[in-house]
C-alpha cells in the first residue's frame, strides 16, 4: 500500500487515544464518593466491580447500567437518573490519554493527515476537548 494514497486516520476515543480502563476506574471511584451518604451500604470495590460488569467494555447504555446498580444494591434515596446525569456532567473529567497520543496525533497532523472521531456524539467530544486534542 502506498501511504502517499492515506488521506485519513479514523479513531475510535477509548481503547486507541483514551486508557479507557484507568479513566473508568477513577471515574467509578470518584461517582461512589459523591454518592456516599447514599450509598453507605455499600462498599466501594462492590459498587466498582459491578460497574465494570454492568459496562461491559461499554457494549451496554448506561441508563440501563445504571438501572441495574440501584436494583441491586437496593438502593431507594437515590435514583439511577442522579448516578447517569452525574456520569454526562463528570466523566470528562475522567480521560487520560495513552501516554504517545499527542505525539502521535501531532505527527499525524505535521503529515497533513485528517483525524476523525468515530462515533462522535457529545460526550465523545467533551473527552477530547478536556484532553485538549482539538
């Protein structure tokens, strides 16, 4: 293949550009601690593992995700609302990058290639915007 006929490279955020696993870990933690008073019962490496269980490498919404967490830990002052509009107003603040993504990225740019988000939807965004990519 001639790399002269590339005009595009195409990213998928979490897994290729964002460490998805330590962004998720940091941001379950910090959710539960917002949360504590309602979810006292709870302790935080449960409330953590069915979070990653539920998400399933994000194969399932989070509404549900969230769903599921408050039926399952029984939990009755709080609804899965607050824990899902917590997760769209904070998860940004969540997203570390790979270490050699911004050089990658700026090496991609230097070579005039164009750089695409797939799946590009609000949240997506504000990931890459925190992580000042764009």
């Amino acid at each position: 293949m001639d790399l002269n006929q590339i005009k595009a490279v195409v990213f998928d955020l979490e897994g290729t550009l964002l460490d998805r696993v330590k962004s998720r870990e940091k941001f379950i933690e910090e959710q539960y601690e917002r949360f504590h008073d309602y979810l006292i019962h709870v302790q935080l490496a449960d409330f953590k593992k069915a979070f990653i269980e539920l998400d399933d490498d994000e194969d399932n919404d989070k509404p549900d995700l969230y769903k599921e967490i408050i039926k399952r830990f029984h939990v009755d002052r709080l609804t899965w609302k607050d824990l899902f509009n917590d997760f769209e107003m904070h998860f940004y603040r969540y997203v570390f990058p790979y270490y050699d993504t911004l050089y990658t990225l700026e090496k991609l740019s230097q070579k005039a290639f164009k750089l695409v988000l797939s799946q590009m939807v609000n949240l997506r965004l504000n990931n890459f915007d925190y992580i000042h990519l764009v």
